[in-house]
C-alpha cells in the first residue's frame, strides 16, 4: 500500500503503556493514525509515554478492560495483559480475568464498532512443547492447574474467543502468537531473561541461570516484531492467523548470558539455580505462515539488539543513581 493511499485510523491500543503498547503507538503515530491508549497501569509506564502526551493524534485514558470500555475506534489492538511470569503470578486470578473477561469486553466493542480487532496472544499457547520448531496447526503441551496456566490458559481461552466471535458474528479479527521479545522500555523488574541478565551484568553481581542453561529461547527485538503487527493488521479480512511472530534462530540460555556479560564489559560470573516449574525447555518458533502471509522475518540480529538494549538499561540505571545523589 502507498503511503499517500493510506486513510488514517482512530486506533485503540489496550495495554499501550507496556512495553511493545508503547512502540506500537510510536508506529501508528508515524504512519498519521490517531491513537487512543488504555492502560491500568498495573505493570505500564506512563514514562514510556512521556514523549507523546503532547502528540495532537495520541490520548491516554487509565482504565481496566475487565470493565466494558465505550469510545468509537476504527482498529483495535489488545495488548493489555501482564506478560512476565513475575507479573501474571502476582495476582493469578486477576490475570485470567484479564485474558478472558477482557477479551469478551474488547470483542463486543469491536462487534458493536464493526472495527477490526487484534489479539496479542502468546507462544505460551504452546505449554512445554513436544515438537520443536512450533507451527500453529500444533494444540499444545499445558498443564491447566499449574502456576503459570493463569496466563497459558487465559491466552487460550481469549484466542477460543476471538474464534467463536468470528464464527458466530462474523467479526474482523486477527490473532499473533508473540514469542520472547525483547527491546528498550522492557520493565526492569519484570524478572525476564533479557532484562535480568543485562541489569545483573551492568551491577556486577552474578548472571543467575535457571537450570543448567542449556535450555534454549528465540529472541525478537521489538522493531521487527511491531512491523509484524502491522502488516498482520492490514492484511485482507480472509486471513486472520493465528500467525507465530518471533526469531527462528536458537541461542541457549547459556549463550545468551555469555553474550551479554560481554557486551556489557562485566566480570559478572555465572551461577546456576534450580529450574522453576512448568518452564519450557525449548521454544522456537516456526514462521513460514508469516513469510507466506506478511512477507515478513526478523531482520534484527541478536548482538546488536542486544547492545541497544544494554545502553538503555545504562541510561536508566544512571538516571536512577543521578537522582540518589
């Protein structure tokens, strides 16, 4: 699509304040959308918005999508859900209510709207998996009464919905399994490998490792995975995913923290900890249905996401320690 046959869009963004809602506002910005951020603020930054709340096309309202939300939008995209295990397990019931009732809430402004909307969902889906790489036709390996299942299990049930509003209204809808992003604007406390790593390395103390690191993650950097969203978002009403969007390429925990003791400088040293449960040993996934349908891949490499990443996190902590003083 030409820039200039582009029509601007009123878009809700639930969960803007997060860390890909933010980045995702910055893009629609960009391309002349007006934008309307909710957040709750549970786990969102407003500080992650502080360069927009002069914007003439941006608008922030806090609000919980547990409760029906009334505004008049084109395009919706649901983000709002802690998305880190320290976050989704602090109020587990909260976070299933989130998932579910928030998506009932979402879905019926859009069926009232006719406005196509767009889940979040999450390779989480998955469960510990039993095939390697992920593609979407597979049902999943997840354990319902365990302590991650609020987040697991409430993303599926949001995807169930997402379907049936489709099959039973005839809805405009698109679903994207997100698998481990990582960029600026990550919350340093959400307890993330990325950020638990490079904020470790950066004070000096030891990289803790789950298990003995050989358990193996794919990582996204946020730029590639926004423009996955676009590009889902303005693909034709026939195709609705789910779609996996993340990094093929495999690195093992391990690596990952050698790769950022590095980048950093630091003399930080490895230690290894127990394995916490439910934790998946491989995830990885496979995107031919996105090279097929979005003509899209990652095109971040690992290091050099990596180094932009570190040097916000610097930054932050100076500022932290500039405010000490």
């Amino acid at each position: 699509m030409a820039q200039n046959d582009y029509r601007r869009k009123r878009v809700l963004v639930t969960g803007g304040a997060g860390f890909l809602g933010s980045h995702l506002i910055d893009r629609l910005l960009a391309r002349g959308d007006e934008v309307l951020c909710v957040d709750n603020l549970f786990t969102g930054d407003k500080s992650n918005l502080d360069h927009l709340f002069n914007h003439p096309r941006f608008e922030f309202m806090r609000h919980d999508i547990c409760f029906p939300l009334y505004v008049e939008v084109d395009h919706i995209y649901n983000l709002a859900c802690p998305a880190s295990p320290i976050h989704y397990q602090h109020d587990p019931v909260q976070t299933t209510k989130t998932s579910v009732i928030g998506a009932i809430n979402v879905l019926g402004l859009a069926k009232r709207l006719k406005a196509r909307v767009f889940q979040a969902s999450t390779s989480e889906v998955y469960g510990d998996p039993a095939i390697h790489p992920q593609v979407e036709s597979y049902w999943g390996n997840v354990n319902p009464i365990g302590i991650r299942s609020c987040y697991d299990e409430g993303k599926r049930c949001a995807e169930t919905l997402f379907m049936d509003y489709r099959r039973q209204h005839g809805l405009d809808i698109k679903i994207a399994r997100i698998f481990n992003t990582y960029g600026p604007r990550m919350h340093p406390g959400d307890g993330r490998v990325v950020s638990n790593f490079i904020i470790q390395a950066l004070e000096g103390r030891p990289i803790t490792i789950y298990g003995d690191g050989s358990q193996t993650r794919s990582f996204c950097y946020y730029a590639d995975l926004i423009e996955a969203f676009i590009r889902l978002m303005d693909t034709d009403n026939d195709f609705i995913g789910p779609v996996n969007i993340g990094n093929p390429v495999e690195f093992t925990i391990k690596e990952l923290a050698e790769t950022v003791v590095e980048l950093t400088g630091s003399q930080s040293e490895l230690i290894f900890l127990p394995l916490p449960s439910d934790d998946p040993t491989q995830r990885r996934p496979d995107i031919s249905l996105a090279r097929e349908k979005l003509a899209w891949e990652p095109r971040t490499q690992l290091r050099e996401g990596l180094a932009a990443t570190i040097d916000y996190f610097s930054n932050l902590r100076d500022k932290a320690l500039h405010h000490a003083l």
